[in-house]
C-alpha cells in the first residue's frame, strides 16, 4: 500500500466552505502522471495539486495542477492554496512579514509572496502571474448572448468580449449588470464551440456593477472545456480581468508609474463567496507586472491509499 497525505483549503476566503477548495497533496512524488489524474477525478474539484521537488535549481518547489479531465500548465486559486498549506506545515523558513519562494511551473518559475501576520500565522499569499497577453476580439455578439443564454442588450456596448491571459488564456466576457449575470444559463455545446474557436477553455463572465459597492467586478467563470462547469474563484482569470480593465481604460491610472490595486468578487451564485486581490503595475503606458493575491482556510486532512 502507498499512502499519500493531502489537505484541502479553501482559498479566496476567510471563513470555512467559502472560496474556492483545492486538494493539495505536499508529497506527491512518486506518483505517475495517470495516478495524479485519476486522483484529481476522485477528489472532484476544479483542481487539485501536486507538490515535486524542483528540477530547476532556481525553484524551491515544483507544483502540477489537474482538473477532473486534465492537466493545467498554471492555476491561480491551487497556487495561493498550496504555498500556505506548505507554510502550515513548516516546509518554508518565514523570514518576516513577507517571504518570497520561488514556484516551478510547467513552462516557467514564478514567485509566490507569502504573508505573515503578527500573531505568526501565515494565512496569506500573494502570486506573481505572467506577462498579460491580448488576443482576439469575439465579434459575434448575439451568438454570445445566446450561449450565456442572454439577450444582446446584456453584452455590455463599449468593451470587447477579447482573449486575455497571464498565464492561462480566456476568453473574457463583459455584461451590462448583476441581473444579466445572475441570469446566465449556459447553452454548453454553442459555448464550448466559441471557446475553441477561440483557443481558449473557457471564460470570464463579468460585469462592473458588485453587491459591495467597495469591490470592482462581479465575476463568474465557467470552463466546462476542463470538467469545470462552474468555478467559485478564479485566480489565474483574476489577473487577466485585471489587465484586461486596465488595458481598457476601465480604470484611471498614471501612464508614467503606477500601481492599480482591484478587489474582485466570484462565486457568490454557487454559495461559495470569494474575493480575490488584483494588482496590476503600469510603467510608461504599459503592464508589467499582475499580482493576485488572497486568504486561505485549511479544511479537512486525509489520505489517498493506493495499492
């Protein structure tokens, strides 16, 4: 028998059974690459990840993400998660109020800050996410509307429904107001039609009208391309939106230098409130650097057992 520990957190939360779960299993070597899928369907979340020891020397760990049907080359919620769950369990020297370590993803190494606070607990983190990226515009908009199950009038009039990515693209999706998002009733196959038409698995469904008026987007995210129908928090689509509304001038900003700090909330149609921390730096007109950023509860402790 192999036995493998994992713990699962919820991430973008501050209470239990909010946020987004992921399953993290710290000590994942020895498992093949089927034995990590298969695990990831048995645990049913819209992802789970698996912690290697780093073949990059830069790297002080190495982090694969899977969904129920496949694997991701980078995750945001399963990055916040895992790093603090890695820091509970003592595997990180915290060294103050911030400590950066360095995570080894499929295609890159990028790092995760994670936050202590004064009592000593480190319940945080923040994760540095790739170069922002633009794509393609989706100019058919009544062939939106209707795989979202709307009307054209709920396909916000001004911004584009455009492919955005720090890491992992998307295709994201602004709407009129919290009725039309509430509303959504996905039409799957026309939807999974445009996301490959796209290139993309899936998309960000926004729009800027929020139940807190303090927050900047009222978000859902739907990925049924990957086994996730529906996503209470997406970190690596936060990070995109966040560009994508900079890039769109949706927000003020000083051309020469600045820092544009966003609070995004998902996940409240499933009953799974989230907020997730955007922050996206701006030098000369251009974005250089997306940071996104949350708090994590540890939930349950098993066991995988293995023959």
């Amino acid at each position: 028998m192999r036995r493998y520990r994992f713990i699962q957190a919820d991430v973008f939360t501050e209470v239990i059974f909010g946020g987004n779960p992921v399953a993290v299993f710290p000590d994942a070597e020895g498992l093949n690459d089927d034995e990590m899928q298969k695990i990831a369907r048995e645990m049913n979340l819209s992802e789970t990840a698996f912690v290697l020891p780093p073949t990059d020397p830069r790297a002080d760990v190495q982090v694969r993400f899977f969904t129920p049907s496949t694997e991701l080359p980078f995750a945001g919620h399963p990055t916040i998660g895992t790093h603090v769950v890695l820091a509970s369990l003592g595997r990180y020297q915290i060294t103050g109020p911030v400590t950066r370590v360095w995570q080894q993803l499929r295609n890159s190494i990028l790092p995760v800050d994670l936050i202590t606070d004064g009592s000593g607990r480190t319940d945080r983190a923040v994760m540095t996410q790739e170069e922002a990226r633009h794509g393609e515009v989706f100019q058919d908009k009544a062939k939106l509307a209707k795989a979202l199950g709307l009307t054209v009038e709920d396909i916000h009039p001004d911004l584009p429904a455009q492919v955005f990515s720090t890491g992992l693209p998307g295709l994201i999706v602004p709407l009129t107001s919290l009725s039309a998002i509430q509303r959504v009733t996905l039409n799957v196959g026309l939807f999974n039609e445009i996301c490959r038409s796209m290139s993309v698995t899936g998309a960000e469904v926004f729009t800027l009208e929020t139940l807190d008026k303090a927050h900047h987007a009222h978000v859902r995210n739907f990925d049924p391309l990957v086994g996730i129908l529906e996503d209470p928090a997406t970190g690596s689509m936060a990070g995109a939106l966040g560009a994508y509304l900079l890039a769109n001038s949706v927000f003020p900003y000083e051309f020469d230098a600045s820092t544009t700090h966003m609070v995004i909330e998902q996940g409240y149609e499933m009953g799974r409130p989230s907020l997730i921390e955007v922050e996206v730096d701006i030098v000369s007109g251009v974005i250089t650097e997306v940071r996104v950023g949350g708090q994590v509860v540890i939930v349950i402790e098993g066991e995988v057992i293995l023959s």
